[in-house]
C-alpha cells in the first residue's frame, strides 16, 4: 500500500495564513500525514548480498520489503491530518535495505524483475474536523468525524540490476506506481509515482550505493507534490546473523500554487540493526531509529520540524511457505517556534503497530493479510486522530 510513506514524517505542511479555499485546507492538511518516501524511494537498492550463500534471516536478501502491502500503511491515512510522524522513513528504510539485497543470483540470471499487486481493504478513522475561524485566521477543532469506508489497491514495480564493466560495479534502477483509492469517496485517494537510478558497489561483506529519486504524489485527483532526492546507503553483514544497514537521504518538497507556503528541504539519517535467530521459525529482530529535520523553503521556522522515530520489528517463517511479521513504530515531532496561527509551538506524536500474514501461492504467487493501527496525538487537539485497518492483497512476481 501507498507507504509513501510517505509525502513524510516529519512533515511541518498545514494550512497557513489566509485560506484561500477548503481544497487548499485539505490538500495541505494531508501533507500531515502523508510522507515522502524517502528511505525507500531514494536508498540504492538489489546489491550482491555481502555473504554469498549466507540467506538466512539475517542476511539483507532474506529481510522482508513490506514496500507495499493491502492494509494500508501509515502513509495511508490520509484522514488523519493529524501528525508529521507516520512512520514511513522506517518501513521505507526496511524495504531499502531489504532491496539492498538481493542480487548476485539477481544479477546473474535476471537483470530485470518486477511485480504487479492488487488488493483491498477496510478502514476506520476518528478525527476532529477542522474549521476555519474569522480574521485572523485561526484554526478550531470542530465535531468528532468517524469514518469506515472500503479501498482498492493497485502497485505495479520494475527494477532494474545490471552488472558494468566495473568488478562488483553494478547500475540500478527502478519505476514505481501505488495507488490507494475510495470505493465510495474520492477526496483522500492518493496515487504515487516514483522513478530512481544509480550506481551500487560490492566490497567484501558491505555494500555501498548512491542513487537519485523523483516521486509525484496525487490526492484527491489533484497534484499535490513533487520531490528530488538524492539517497546514500550501506549495508553489512558483521557476522552469519548480524547486519547494520545505514542510510543519509536529502530530498526537497515542491507544491503547486498556493501550497507552496509549505515548500521544505528533509534530511535525514537513519540506522538499522538486523539479527536473525536461526531459530525453527527462523526468526529474525530489526532495531531502527530515524533522525530527521525539515526546513520550510519559506524560512518560516514555525513550519520547520525535528523528528525522532524508533522502530522494532520480528519477522518469521513459522511454517514452510507462511510469513509472520509484527512491527511497531513510535515517533516524536517538535516544530521550530511558537506558531502565532496555533498559539502553541507545535509537538506531535505518533505510535503504530502492524501484522501481517503472508503465504506462497507459487512460485510467483504471493497472498498477504495486513492488520494495522495508528494513533496520532498532537498539543494541537485538532490534529488528533485513531486509524484502523484491515486488508488482503495477491501479488504476482517476476
């Protein structure tokens, strides 16, 4: 599902000064809680894994890319205009260094691979609405909105890992589309778009790679952003169980019209500890932590944002062809200066849990069910919000 996560964490974006009409509220509103998928969109991606013939649940090729799945992921609710913190930069960084992966056999055998996914989900959210107050403007939490409406799931991806005339020298690319799309509403559907590429090295058990990112998001059926990044990660493999994947990601928000306002460069760095058990579930532990900070374009420092997320995952294999995942994210914002619009210097925090059920179809057949739960709290009332979700997807790879 859309975890892009992300628009991003961390985001400062909410309406601003005078409102010049309620979609320009909405549009702006969203960038609360849908991050730019940083991490994972800009992060080099499907390396020789550091350990040749080490695939066990330690190892970057073995590591879960929950990239997309049919629950919705934080990134996904976009109801909430409740906080920065959604937790993408982690899932995102996770699918990072799990795509930062994969490929010596990739490389050897199949160059090009990608994967289609479908699925569907239900969602339930409770939020303040938001009103607007007269001159000067002000905003005002208004009547409890509950929401449960059904969405449908679409992703297409492409990857590309080929090897260069350069010993352990590889060019990377890839081409993403996620779509996260109402049944019975159209004003949070939310499309993304994002295309990379760059260039990986393999050096003993590391993996070092660069690669350069656009992504487009759509809300609404309108643009909404526009991002370039540039993303530097590496991944290693310390011992037969234990591997560390870091990543530094730059990236500048771009927003049509009067949305500029919240026009803001991230940075970002992230560290990723992985330790499989070699237990008979094949169990494997991810520690993550996310430090970023966002500044608004328009040097308003009110609008600019410090982020602190902290992730913990276990991923398992408890029976041959079945997955089990359970992760769970907590995160802390604090904006810049005391907002005159707010009459507070804005904080924001955010906690999630996710699990997830995976089973083989085939040989490129793969069925997912994702439960999810997210809960936003803000010192600013009208920017809280509860999310639930439940959803299945089929995946088809190749």
């Amino acid at each position: 599902m859309l975890d892009p996560a992300s628009l991003n964490p961390g985001s400062s974006n909410y309406a601003v000064g005078v409102f010049p009409s309620t979609a320009f509220f909405i549009a702006v509103a969203l960038a609360l809680c849908l991050p730019v998928a940083g991490a994972w969109a800009q992060a080099p991606a499907e390396p020789p894994p550091p350990k040749a013939g080490a695939a066990d649940s330690t190892t970057p090729e073995a590591q879960p890319a929950p990239a997309s799945n049919a629950s919705g992921s934080e990134a996904d609710k976009p109801q909430a205009p409740a906080s920065t913190a959604t937790g993408t930069e982690a899932i995102k960084t996770e699918a990072a260094a799990a795509a930062t992966a994969a490929a010596a056999a990739a490389v050897a055998t199949k160059p090009i691979t990608g994967s289609l996914e479908a699925g569907v989900s239900q969602e339930r959210s409770q939020f303040n609405q938001v009103r607007i107050g007269d001159s000067p403007v002000i905003i005002i939490p208004g009547d409890t909105v509950r929401r449960n409406e059904p969405f449908r799931h679409l992703a297409a991806a492409l990857d590309a890992n080929v090897a260069t005339p350069v010993k352990s020298l590889n060019f990377i690319a890839d081409v993403n589309y996620d779509s996260h799309i109402g049944f019975r509403s159209s004003d949070v559907d939310t499309v993304y778009t994002q295309g990379d590429m760059g260039l990986q090295y393999g050096f003993g058990k590391n993996i070092v790679g660069v690669k350069g990112n656009i992504e487009r998001w759509q809300v609404g059926g309108s643009d909404f952003r526009r991002v370039r990044g540039l993303g530097i990660d590496m991944v290693s493999a310390l011992t037969d169980q234990l591997s560390t994947y870091f990543l530094v990601n730059l990236s500048t928000y771009r927003h049509p019209g009067d949305q500029s306002v919240v026009d803001a460069d991230y940075r970002a760095v992230t560290g990723n500890l992985r330790w499989g058990s070699k237990d008979a579930w094949s169990s494997a532990y991810t520690l993550q932590g996310t430090f970023s900070r966002e500044l608004n374009k328009g040097n308003d420092p009110a609008l600019d944002v410090n982020a602190v997320l902290i992730r913990a995952a276990w991923d398992s294999k408890p029976v041959a062809g079945w997955d089990l995942g359970v992760s769970t994210i907590l995160q802390g914002s604090k904006f810049g200066a005391f907002d005159p619009l707010l009459g507070v210097r804005r904080s924001d925090r955010y906690t999630g849990l996710d699990v997830n059920f995976g089973h083989d179809l085939g040989k490129y057949l793969y069925a997912r069910l994702d439960l999810g739960y997210a809960r936003y709290r803000s010192n600013v009332s009208g920017f809280d919000n509860d999310w639930g979700s439940i959803g299945v997807s089929v995946s088809w790879k190749f």
